[in-house]
C-alpha cells in the first residue's frame, strides 16, 4: 500500500552495534509535520520533486529538536531555529554539513512549517518568522554569444535524418520560448497554438506548480517544428505513441536525459569550446531579450517566474555587457 503524500519524515533508526538508539521525535512534532506536508501537496499543489525535498529537511529538523529534548513547536524559540541552521552548516544536525544552498533550502522549510503551525493554531506563536535563510552568493547566469546560437543550432540539425529534424526543433524551440528543459519534453502537440493571419505561432508550456503560461514562437524556431511535424515526426511514430510532441527512436517521449544529450551533441558538433547545460539556452534567451531593449516584466512573464527579482538577475548580465562595449568602442573610455 502507498504512503499517503504528506507522510511525516520516520525517525532516525536505532544504531547497532550497542549504541544508543538516536532520541526519536514526539508524536506531536510528526503530527505537525504530517499535516504540513499534507497542506503543501494538496492545497498548494507542490510538485513531487520539492515535497521529497521539504520532506528529508523537516526529517533533519525534527531528529534536531528530538537531541534537545523538545517535543513540541511550542518549546521552540527563535535562537533554536538559529542553531538549527548553524548545526547544518557545521554539520552537528546529523550528516554532512550542506552547503549554503541547501541550508537555506532547509530553513525555508522550517520557516514554513512555524508559519503553518501558527495559522492552524498549533502553536501560539511562530518561532522562526524572525529567521532569515542565509543569501548565497548570487551567481550570473551564462549565455552565449548570437553566432554560438546560429553554429549550434545549425549543427542539430544537419544530418537532415527525422531524428536530426527533432533536435534542431528542440533547440530552436528552448532558444525561442526560454522554455525550461522539463517544460519542452513534456510539450504535447496539442500544446502548439497556431498563429493569426501574418503572425507568430505560440506554445502553451506548462510550468512549475501547475503555471501554464502562453509563449510566442518565432518565425525561425515555427518553421523548425513545422519541418519537424511534417518530415520527422512521422517517422517517429510507433502504435504505442502518444501526444508528446519531441519523440525518441522508439516513438516513446524524449526524456530529459536524452534532450541533454542532444544540445551536448550539437555544441560538440558546432566545435564550441564553452560548457552548455539544458539552461544555456533558457538564459541566452532572457540575456538577448534583455541586451535587445526587453522590459524586465515581459522577460519574467516569458521565462514564468514567479518574482521579478529572479529575472532581474539576468539584468546584472546586461549591465556587464554594456561594461564591457563601452570599454571597447568609447573613444575617451580608457
């Protein structure tokens, strides 16, 4: 039988070897735990992936409280959170010390918890409202130059096989849309919306927390997927094949690990001397938006983040850029 959704993170096992066994967590801590994750996959809809995660760091959490005696959120107290955080950089909440990332990661679903505790009057007060999760060093995103995009895209797709059609629509698709990789494996064809008379196509890319957001398609990455639809995919096909737009050589979807392996493939094939993920081209996209004169706001409903701030990011590239011309062309810059 499976565990329901919101299954509260078990207690630690006991040690062998004639070791104590680690203090285990009250049933009121599990409970509020239980709940919570309850709440995050049915009300707020949280995907799989990021309720294993909220799971494993309120798991940590709970085997904390459990080695300082608490047995309720009650007793807790904002210097404790503190010292939680402290203890999994240090590494003393058990395991390997995170990285400032996945603190982080982790005090944001302690804080979440408190702040459910409150609402739901399972506590009096939040205890960890006053904890802020440590800020990591903000990291530019890496984007590629135009003739880098042109020399890739033009390598996906020059065998001319159904295959060869597939990639360079892929790329010309996530270069076009800003899509993320997961968003354009999981495309139906059904998702591709046709354009009005003398205009551009759109695609309907279904984003994270349930986000569905509608992206124009240019002319270039439009006709990449017609050719695909018409020359590729048919090929492709087998009974068994479904809607999914992007298919692998046995008709079934392409998966994420495969659509990696196509953009490595066609940067290697390009000759690019740069490192390229599954964003390189999710970022290329904003940056070059941006450099072209795109308000920010587009840029974000584009990209579907859920804060402005995180475009912005993209912004501090740019600035960069402009750096960087005027450096190089202002007659009295140096």
């Amino acid at each position: 039988m499976t565990a329901p959704t919101g299954t509260a993170p078990a207690p630690a096992a006991a040690a062998t070897g004639g070791a104590a066994a680690a203090p285990e967590p009250s049933q009121a801590l599990l409970r509020a735990v239980r709940a919570y994750l309850d709440h995050l996959a049915v009300e707020r809809g949280l995907a799989a992936n990021s309720l294993s995660a909220y799971r494993r760091d309120l798991r940590r959490y709970l085997e904390f409280l459990a080695r300082h005696g608490i047995d309720d959120l009650d007793a807790v107290g904002p210097l404790l959170v503190e010292d939680f955080l402290h203890a999994l950089r240090s590494g003393d909440a058990g395991g390997q010390a995170l990285a400032l990332s996945s603190a982080a990661r982790a005090v944001v679903a302690v804080r979440g918890l408190h702040r459910f505790a409150a609402r739901e009057g399972l506590t009096t007060s939040d205890a960890a409202s006053e904890v802020r999760p440590p800020a990591p060093d903000r990291r530019l995103p890496k984007a590629i130059a135009l003739d880098q995009v042109e020399a890739l895209l033009e390598a996906a797709g020059r065998a001319g096989t159904a295959t060869a059609l597939r990639d360079r629509a892929l790329l010309e698709l996530l270069y076009a849309t800003g899509a993320r990789i997961g968003e354009a494996v999981a495309l139906d064809v059904g998702d591709l919306l046709p354009p009005e008379p003398g205009g551009v196509g759109e695609v309907r890319l279904h984003g994270k927390g349930g986000r569905d957001r509608d992206v124009p398609v240019g002319h270039f990455a439009q006709a990449a997927v017609e050719a695909y639809l018409v020359r590729g995919r048919p090929t492709l096909v087998t009974p068994g094949t479904g809607r999914a737009l992007f298919l692998n050589a046995r008709g079934g979807r392409l998966s994420r690990q495969s659509a990696w392996a196509v953009l490595q493939r066609a940067a290697r094939d390009a000759n690019l001397d740069i490192e390229v993920s599954p964003h390189t081209l999710r970022h290329t996209c904003a940056t070059h938006l941006l450099d072209g004169g795109a308000d920010v706001r587009v840029v974000q409903d584009l990209l579907g983040h859920a804060s402005v701030t995180t475009t912005q990011l993209y912004t501090l590239v740019t600035a960069d850029r402009l750096r960087e011309v005027y450096a190089a062309y202002h007659p009295r810059a140096r």
